[in-house]
C-alpha cells in the first residue's frame, strides 16, 4: 500500500471517531486482512477484520440468493454495542461499533460518507501504475 494513503484512511477513521455514538472502527480487506484501525486495547483487530468479512461474505451472498439487490451492510446487535460491517468499495469494509442507543441517522450519514471517501482512496490507489521492483 502507498505510503501516503494510510494516514488519509486514518484521517476518514479519526473523523468518524469524532461522532460521541461511535465507539470504534477499522477499515478491512473484504478477505479479511486488516488494512487501518482506532479498535481499544480490549479488541484484537486482526480477529475483528476476519470476522466483519466473514459477516460480510455471508450477507452477500444471502444477499444475492434472495433476490433483493446488492448487499449494503450487516449490522450486529449485541447487549453493550452494534457493530456495523458496510462495504467501501470493491477491496474493502468499513467496520463501525457503535452505542446501543445510537443516533442511527446521524451514524449512517457519516458511514456513508466515510465508505464513498475510503472507496475513493483505495482506488485512487490501485489505480496508480506500480513500480517494477529491480
């Protein structure tokens, strides 16, 4: 991955921090790898970004064997929080925890946002020419 890109994807996790309802995020590779994340010290985020994948793999395809369009986003109710696993893009998911008692509206718009941002990055990116390795 490009040197500069990431502290522009930290920037996009910094601002969505930013919101009092979340909690924490983590951008993801759709297979799972890590790519960026502002997870506590409580919560392995390597296991995190499996584990949205994996949700998400799941989703897309439950998605697409009932016939109701293009997967957006799974989201997990637990007791304490919500977890929000949205796709960004083609390469990546945006994970997002969020507060039981959430402000949804206001978290949607800024994952929204935060998922166009992202998928815009990580495109910019692999769309740049690569340089031979010598």
């Amino acid at each position: 991955m490009a040197e500069d890109v990431r502290p522009r994807l930290q920037a996009v996790l910094f601002e969505l921090r930013r919101i009092p309802d979340v909690l924490a995020v983590a951008i993801a590779r759709r297979d799972g790898l890590l790519i960026s994340h502002a997870l506590p010290k409580s919560m392995d985020p390597k296991r995190i970004a499996a584990m949205a994948a994996s949700i998400v793999g799941t989703s897309e395809m439950a998605s697409a064997e009932m016939g109701q369009g293009s997967f957006l986003q799974s989201i997990v109710d637990c007791a304490k929080s919500k977890m929000l696993a949205t796709g960004a893009g083609e390469e990546a998911i945006l994970i997002t925890m969020v507060r039981t008692d959430a402000n949804m509206g206001l978290v949607l718009i800024s994952v929204d946002k935060a998922i166009q941002t992202i998928a815009a990055i990580l495109e910019e990116v692999a769309a740049e020419p690569q340089e031979a390795e010598t």
